[in-house]
C-alpha cells in the first residue's frame, strides 16, 4: 500500500495490508492508530495477554507476526490512549468476527477459494439496455431453520441452492442482499455496521459468501450487496473512538450523530475515505459481487440529511472520486443509490458533473403510487395524474422502482396489505400495480415476500408465510408473478428505460374512467398495456395503436388462472382499422404485443 496515498484518500485496496494477514510465516497483523500511546494484539494464542505490536512506518501504523495465530482464532487490538487508558477493539477491517454477543476478530482466510466465474465476469453487464429484475432478501429471514431459535439461519452455502433455484423460476436476474457486514444487532438489519470486511457470522464464514456467489454466477444470477458509506455504529469496541480520539468521526456531536443515533464518517479525512473506498472494492473484487447499493445518500449530499443545513462538500466529492475510482476497476459493476432528495445529476458520469452512480432508486415513483392505490376508487380520477407525474421528471436520472424493504415494515403494512377495501379486494389491485410497474420505464426491485402477497410486515426474525401460498388467492398471485416477469425478461421494448422515443402514453386522459394506457417501443415489436384502476367495468374502451399492426395478448391480470373473473382464453378484444377495442374489468390490466405486419412486396 502506498502511504501517501492512503493519507490522501485515494487507496481503494487498504485491506491487503490491514487487518490480519496468514502467511507463511504466520499471520500478520497491522491496525492504523496515529493517537495511540500504544497498541497491542491480545487472543487465543496468547491467552489473552498483551502482545506489544511494533510502530511502523511514520510511527502511525502498528505492526505484528505471530506465528501461533492461526485461522479461525479470535483477536482484538488493545490500543491505549496517551493518558495510558486502554480499550479493546475489534480490527477495523478484520475479515470475520464472531457471533454476537461476542465482539472479537476472527483470523480468517480470503484467499483460499477458487471462484470458477470467470467467464460470468467477463460478460458481465451493467444492464442499462437489458432486463434488471432485482429481489431484495435478508438473508436470515427468506427461508430459516426455525423461527423458534434465536439463531435459526441457514449458512450461506446451505441456503444458495434452494435460493438460486426460486430466483430463477420466478423470473428474477439478480438478487439484492441486505448489509452483510457484522453488525450486533439483529434489529438493524446490518445497516449499523461494526465490521466493514467481515461478513456476518449469522450466515457463516467468508468462503461460504463466496461459495454463493459463485454458484448464482454460474446459474446466471448477478448478486448485489447493500453497503454503507455514510455511518457506523456506536459501539466503542468498534471503530467510535478508535485510537482514543474521534478517528473515523466527526470532532463535534452536531455533524458526528444522525437520525437513526449512529456516528457519522468524517469525509473530509483521507484515511476515513480510503477506508470506505476500500471497503466498496473489497466486497466487488474479493467476493465478486456485482454491484453495490449505497444506502441513505442524501445524509452524504446534505449534513445529516438536512438540505436546508446545506451541502456537504467533502463528502459529496468523496462520493464522485469513489464511484470513479470502482467504475474504473469495475466497469461492468452496478452502483446505485439509495437517495431520498431532487439533487440533479445523481446518475450523471463525473465528468458530465454528475455523481457517477449507474441507477438511482426512484422514490418518488414509489410513494405516488402506493398513495394511489391506497386511496379508494372513488377519489382515484381526483389522483389521476399522481400515476403520469413520474414521467415528468423520469429522464433526469436513471431509475430503478423500488418496492423494497423499507415499505413493508414500522406500521406501513405490506405491499399487498396497503390495496384499498377488504382481502378479496386487494388481490386485482396489487396484480394490476405490478402488471403497472412492470411496462413503467425504470429497473425493477422487489422484496422477498412481495411476490406471495404477504400480508404480515416482515420481521427480520421469522421467515417469510410460504404456508400461505395453500390459500388459492395467494397461490395464484405467486404464479401471476413469475409470468409476468417472464414478459419482462422476454421482450426487448421493456428494456430500452432511459431511451425517450421508447415510451409513450397511449392515454393519460380518460380522468373520470381511471383508465390509462401505456406503449413501450422495439424494433422486435412494441409492448401496449392498458389498464382500469376504477372499481367499475368499461365496456367499449379503444386505444390508438395505427395500422398494420398483429395483437396478440401477452397477460391478462382478470384472468381465472390468477383467481380473476375472464375465463383463460376468453379475454375479447379487436383491432378495427387503427384501434384496439376492448372491455376491461374493474381493478386490471393487460400486456399485448404489437408486430408490425410486413409489407407485400408488388
């Protein structure tokens, strides 16, 4: 590692000459403290007893090989302040650590397993002109052991294979894994970090995150991972207060604390920034993830989230330099962010003065339309245009439409749960939202549990309510999941989201019916969905489409296959000259495709 580089916040792999290295001739320790009196290694191998480690370097960096400590030991750097008090911390960018309650480093081995992903990395893509249909899982409850034991999770390898194969068949092509960094506190679902480089020990050990990866690389599943830029949690055996001043924080409590009571990084500082970057790097390089998505980037743009506060200058080109700095070492890999606020250019490159992140989660889409259709029918003509207003600013960044974690969970009810009226009601409803979000332009993200309509919020201790699909309605939802993702993988015009001659409305204009009708095009054939979110059948609809068109219905959401009320094959509509004529039930939608008719030749 270049020193100076470090100082100056443009090291990106930091990681391989911190933490604790096995080699040869033991393992290597070596931990940064430049206000340490000084600092020692203390575990298993030594009984617990102070190992004085040597200053290295400018005297900043502390240094040790001990060759009895071996993989799979717990360690924990005992750095003393210059009044001589001393706490014991766990390694900064340790690369495992032990159970909670526990609160040790554990040596572990990176280098060991062999991926077997070459060729999946080499065509790999970032999928701006392809299908992106992400499920978001928390590994510790899609599928457990038991719900009963505290710690009744599936290791990362015993669950990759079962996962893999319900990601497939259900149309997904990446899954999006929630923070997987050691984190105390199962409550916070890994977003209040204490151990940037080690995979929690919940779902077991470094090799068997990457035995996953490799097994979703090689059946054609991208994996992204949640990351965390922007705080740490307050544990003091952590990195609060590390070498007995505010290392990694801010000096003042004002700047220093956040909304969810956790320490923010100081991004003025170029160690705090080369040990973020680096972190970032680690995880897309030494376990091949595919991407990353970067939690709560407004409280990086504004101080503490707050615009009116102002911007935070250092931290916003700290984002910038980051971003290029990964894109550059992994072209192909997707940064996305997860950002709360209308600051421009987020999914801009830096040098067209942007951010440089490749997506950025559309939020707004997301609360207009759940506003929308929990509302009941009879306001929905007064809310029409919350559905068309997304359009309005769409192309500004480039956005994924997320209906993630964050909207299942604190009283908000689920996706399913939050359509207007009774539980027989809300089944058309939330097939027709999906059918909607599916043709809306804009990269697709759904949380586990979404594609069964679950009705209970999630709990990160109790594993989704597969029993529930032996109820017909939710049976038949599940199964109406799959194959309109099916639709979307398959047809090329629902993937061109960021092209503005791709979409159109076919209307936006029938308020008083809340009917609307949207057209996605392709050289391979365009896509045209219409939809009725009134609570009242329409007779008589007609859309434009033009002439020379073949229409072949792809979905139809009211369909008995999906517990609606149109027997499978009996869905009635015609094309008459440049129009498309059809019925539509309450509360539906349905996809057709439109080929254009090759000309005869004279």
């Amino acid at each position: 590692m270049d020193i100076m580089s470090f100082y100056k916040g443009e090291e990106f792999a930091a990681y391989e000459y911190f933490g604790a290295h096995i080699t040869k001739k033991g393992t290597v320790f070596r931990t940064y403290a430049p206000n340490a009196s000084k600092v020692s290694v203390i575990g298993d191998f030594s009984g617990w007893e102070d190992i004085p480690m040597k200053a290295v370097e400018d005297g900043r960096f502390f240094e040790l090989c001990l060759p009895d400590a071996k993989e799979g030991m717990r360690y924990k750097y005992r750095i003393y302040d210059k009044k001589g008090n001393f706490i014991d911390h766990c390694d900064p960018y340790g690369f495992g650590m032990e159970l909670r309650p526990g609160t040790c480093s554990v040596i572990r081995s990176i280098d060991g397993y062999k991926f077997t992903d070459k060729e999946w990395l080499e065509n790999r893509s970032d999928c701006r002109d392809k299908p992106l249909n992400i499920y978001e899982v928390h590994l510790g409850s899609w599928k457990r052991r038991s719900d009963e034991e505290e710690t009744g999770w599936y290791s990362y390898a015993e669950i990759a294979d079962e996962l893999i194969e319900y990601v497939k068949e259900f149309g997904f092509n990446f899954i999006e894994l929630m923070p997987l960094s050691e984190h105390p506190c199962d409550e916070s679902w890994g977003y209040q970090s204490t151990g940037f480089f080690a995979p929690t020990s919940r779902y077991g050990t470094p090799e068997e995150l990457m035995i996953f990866v490799d097994k979703c690389h090689r059946n054609g599943i991208g994996v992204i991972v949640d990351f965390v830029p922007v705080h740490f949690a307050v544990d003091h055996y952590a990195l609060t207060e590390y070498d007995g001043t505010k290392l990694y924080e801010y000096p003042d409590d004002e700047a220093g604390y956040n909304e969810w009571g956790s320490r923010n990084f100081n991004h003025s500082k170029g160690e705090v920034r080369s040990f973020i970057q680096s972190a970032a790097d680690y995880w897309l390089s030494v376990y091949h993830f595919d991407g990353l998505r970067m939690d709560a980037i407004r409280n990086m743009i504004y101080w503490n989230g707050d615009e009116r506060r102002g911007e935070n200058r250092t931290a916003i080109e700290f984002i910038k330099s980051m971003n290029c700095g990964l894109k550059a070492r992994h072209s192909s890999a997707i940064i996305s962010a997860e950002d709360s606020s209308s600051y421009p250019r987020v999914t801009a490159p830096v040098f067209a003065g942007g951010l440089g992140f490749d997506y950025k989660w559309d939020l707004g889409w997301m609360h207009d339309t759940l506003e929308y259709f929990q509302s009941a029918p009879m306001y929905r003509s007064r809310d029409y245009h919350k559905l068309t207003f997304s359009m309005l600013y769409f192309y500004n960044e480039k956005f994924i439409l997320p209906l993630s974690h964050d909207e299942v969970v604190h009283g908000k009810a689920t996706i399913a749960q939050k359509m207007n009226g009774q539980y027989a009601e809300k089944f058309p409803q939330a097939r027709a939202l999906y059918l909607y979000m599916i043709v809306h332009p804009g990269k697709k993200l759904n949380f586990m549990g979404n594609e069964i309509a679950q009705l209970r919020e999630w709990n990160e201790k109790r594993q989704q309510d597969w029993d529930m699909l032996k109820y017909p309605l939710h049976d038949s939802f599940h199964e109406y999941i799959k194959d309109v993702n099916k639709i979307y993988l398959e047809n090329k015009a629902l993937h061109y989201d960021y092209d503005p001659t791709n979409f159109e409305w076919s209307d936006c204009n029938s308020i008083e019916r809340c009917v609307y009708a949207v057209r996605r095009k392709a050289s391979e054939g365009d896509i045209l969905a219409v939809f009725n979110f009134s609570d009242w059948f329409q007779p008589g609809y007609s859309v434009t489409i033009g002439q020379g068109y073949n229409v072949k219905l792809l979905i139809d959401s009211d369909n008995q296959l999906y517990s609606g009320t149109t027997p499978n094959g009996k869905t009635k509509f015609s094309a008459e000259k440049d129009r498309l004529i059809m019925d539509i039930p309450p509360f539906s939608g349905r996809i057709f495709l439109l080929e254009k008719i090759p000309k005869k030749r004279s």
